[in-house]
C-alpha cells in the first residue's frame, strides 16, 4: 500500500478532505487502463478455464461409459476364448474323441459348442482350421438331433451322416460315430462379465 494513504496529516494539512482526496487520486491510480486490461485478461482466463472444466465433467464420464462397454465387451471370454454375441467358445489345438471333448468343456464350466443362430454358425466355420466335435448329439438315426443340454435341435441346418455325434466341417454339421478323433469346440455363456 501506497505511504501516503497512511500518512497522518501534519500541522498544516488539517483540512477534512484532503486525506480523502490523496486517497482517491492512489485509488484511481490502482485503476489505470494498464489494470483494467490485467483485470480483462484474468477474467478472460478464469472464463476459458471454467469453460474447461465444464466440458471435462460432460467429457469424462462419457469416455468412462465407452471404456465400461469394452472392456465388458472384450473381458467377457477367458484367455484364449473367443466372444461373439453373449457367447464364448474355445477352439481346441489336439484331438480326442466326442466324449473326452464334453468332458474337457465341462471341466471348464462349458460345453461343446452350441449356436442358436446362422451368425455364430458362421463364425465357428470361420474360425475353425478342420471338422471340429460340436455339441449335437443322438442315440441312434431314429432319434432327434440333441445338444449336449438336452434341448431338442431345432433343425435349422441340415445334418448330413448316419452317426451319433455331430461335427463342424468345411461342408457344414456332419456326423459320425463318437470314438473318431476330432479337434472340438466349446462354448459358454459370457454372463459372467468382468466389472472393471
């Protein structure tokens, strides 16, 4: 603060205005065009700043809700599974007979593969590399087609063979007796999802 603001007034300078006077002139001072345009400047940046702020708290919780959906969407399976709507399914690198290969998925809270739908027919055809066991099964020619959780095959897609156990191959749901050795497929549902 400025000294003459706190000057005590001599002998001579008694006068009741005129330490209002010097008052007002460091006052207006304080306010030249020099500190109008600092207070425009810091009222310009406070604005850009809460202009800032304001987008970062709409901003952030959207990319949070978008980083949510994927990693639900990508964290479904278990490592070395692969997701496609709510399922997931293991593709298997050996072979083994039908039976083993339910008992394999069964081990990994899973069964041999079953699609509901042409969408994920496709994509085990795509990512198969040789006829694999699926989860289709019968007692003999005369029964109805069964997935390994005993509902019914609805007979979507024709079945080609006179065996008792189903595979995938290039040539679509073929099958065969159960001791031949086969790559299998496994599938479970992925309603298990991971929270981030």
């Amino acid at each position: 603060m400025n000294a003459q603001c706190l000057k005590k007034p001599e002998e001579g300078e008694s006068s009741p205005g005129t330490g209002d006077k010097i008052l007002q002139r460091n006052s207006l001072r304080a306010i030249s065009p020099e500190s109008s345009a600092k207070l425009y400047c810091c009222c310009g940046v406070i604005m850009v700043l809460t202009v800032a702020v304001v987008a970062l708290s709409v901003a952030l919780p959207a990319t949070k809700t978008e980083q949510i959906l994927i990693n639900k969407t990508y964290a479904a399976c278990p490592k070395n599974w692969i997701g496609v709507g709510n399922k997931c399914f293991y593709f298997s690198e050996y072979t083994s007979n039908w039976t083993f290969a339910q008992t394999f998925c069964m081990a990994q809270e899973a069964q041999l593969a079953r699609f509901d739908n042409e969408k994920e027919l496709n994509f085990l055809k795509r990512h198969m590399n040789s006829s694999h066991w699926i989860g289709l099964h019968r007692d003999s020619s005369e029964h109805p087609w069964r997935w390994t959780d005993n509902t019914e095959y609805n007979n979507t897609f024709l079945i080609q063979g006179d065996g008792e156990c189903g595979f995938l191959s290039d040539n679509g749901i073929s099958s065969s007796r159960d001791y031949i050795p086969r790559k299998w497929i496994c599938s479970r549902s992925s309603n298990y999802m991971l929270q981030c």
